[in-house]
C-alpha cells in the first residue's frame, strides 16, 4: 500500500486525481533540492480560501449570539499556524510531507509553517478534485466539531481588553529565556504590568509562550476581579 492509499484512508475520502495529491505533499524545498518546477504553493493558495470559507460559515451558524468582532477572534485561532498544524499532525501529514535534507536536519516536519501549509495544500487538492461539500464534511467531521473547546484561545485579546478596563494600560510580554536546540527550541516569557508579573508561559514559538503567559494571567485576574 502506498503512502496515498494510506492517506486516502486517514482522510476517510475517495481520492480521483492522485497527482493532485502527490504535488499537495511537496514542499517546496524538496523541489528545489530535485530540481522540479511542481511544489504545493498554489494548493496552498487554494486551500487557505477554501479553509476560510468553510471556518467562516461554520461560526455563523454555529454562534447566533455572536458579533462579527467574537467571530473574527475564534476564526483567526482556528486558521491559525498553530491550529492547522496540530491538524496537520492528527492526520499524520507530518509524516507524508515530502521536504528537503535540510529541512529534515533542521527539525522540518516539527515546523509549523510547513505542516499549516502543507494541510492547505491537501485541502486544496480536496476542493479540485471531491469538491467544496466533501471538503466541508472533512472538516465538519474531523475538526470543527470542537470549536466551542478551542473558543477562547486568543487570551492575549481577552487580557489586553481586562487589563485595558483595570489599569488603564496595556500588558508587556518578555521573553525571559531560550532554551533548546535552533530547531527545536522553548521560549520563556511572562507577561507585565509595569513590574508586577501576571503571567509566565511557556511554548515552542514566541507567539505560543505569550499566549500560554497571557492565559495564565487571565486565570489569575478572573479570580480577584
């Protein structure tokens, strides 16, 4: 069994035009390390629209009672690198991504910019060749059903808006340390206002460990609030 057969079975969907697929796992260093011209940037293209439209509607009908500001905050958590790329690893795209030697020593399948691109890319492929209500069935299925769980997942907004109400002013985010190997390393930081400590956090990118800070923070706040 191949690696499609094996990814068609992952997905749980009928695959018609393999090569469609086959480019969806290239990345585009792999292409250049081998000199071809096909690489999975335009499916990528594709899919981030196709991503969109799906996550968008999704909310709509899933949160009445929302305006399009609370909307527009749990959509950019859910399109997110981080979110697309713990997708990306659900389905084992970690694993089947075609990338270069380099890409390899440096820790590429563990990088979120090529697994969120990657998953675009498949879901791209998908529209081309299934169509956009089996991409939305995929998506229906395997990922948007836990949305109200992933809701509130921008805590650097929530804070800033508590803080803004409380102290009149806006939180500062520090990162305090660095640990680890180039490509695989841990970042420190916590978060203040003026030299009181709200929050410390800790994530595998700097945007991840303000979050993790800021989440701490808002537990911390909502308590003496």
């Amino acid at each position: 069994m191949d690696k499609l057969d094996i990814l068609q079975k992952l997905l749980d969907i009928k695959i018609k035009n393999r090569e469609l697929f086959n480019i969806a796992l290239i990345h585009k260093s792999w292409a250049v390390e081998h000199k071809k011209d096909v690489h999975n940037e335009r499916l990528e293209f594709l899919g981030d629209s196709v991503l969109a439209v799906i996550v968008a509607e999704y909310l709509y009908k899933t949160f009445p009672d929302k305006d399009e500001g609370e909307l527009s905050k749990i959509k950019s958590v859910l399109v997110s690198k981080i979110q697309l790329a713990r997708w990306a690893k659900q389905i084992k795209l970690d694993e089947y991504v075609l990338i270069s030697k380099s890409e390899e020593k440096s820790g590429g399948r563990k990088k979120e910019s090529i697994l969120a691109s990657v998953f675009e890319a498949i879901l791209g492929a998908m529209y081309l060749d299934i169509g956009i209500e089996e991409c939305r069935k995929f998506m229906y299925k395997n990922f948007l059903f836990v949305t109200k769980e992933v809701e509130i997942q921008d805590y650097k907004s929530v804070l800033q808006e508590i803080v803004q109400k409380r102290y009149k002013k806006l939180p500062q985010y520090t990162i305090v340390k660095e640990n680890g190997p180039d490509h695989d390393k841990e970042f420190d930081c916590v978060v203040k206002i003026d030299e009181q400590v709200l929050g410390f956090g800790i994530g595998k990118t700097k945007k991840q460990a303000q979050q993790n800070a800021a989440k701490q923070a808002v537990e911390k706040l909502k308590k003496i609030i």
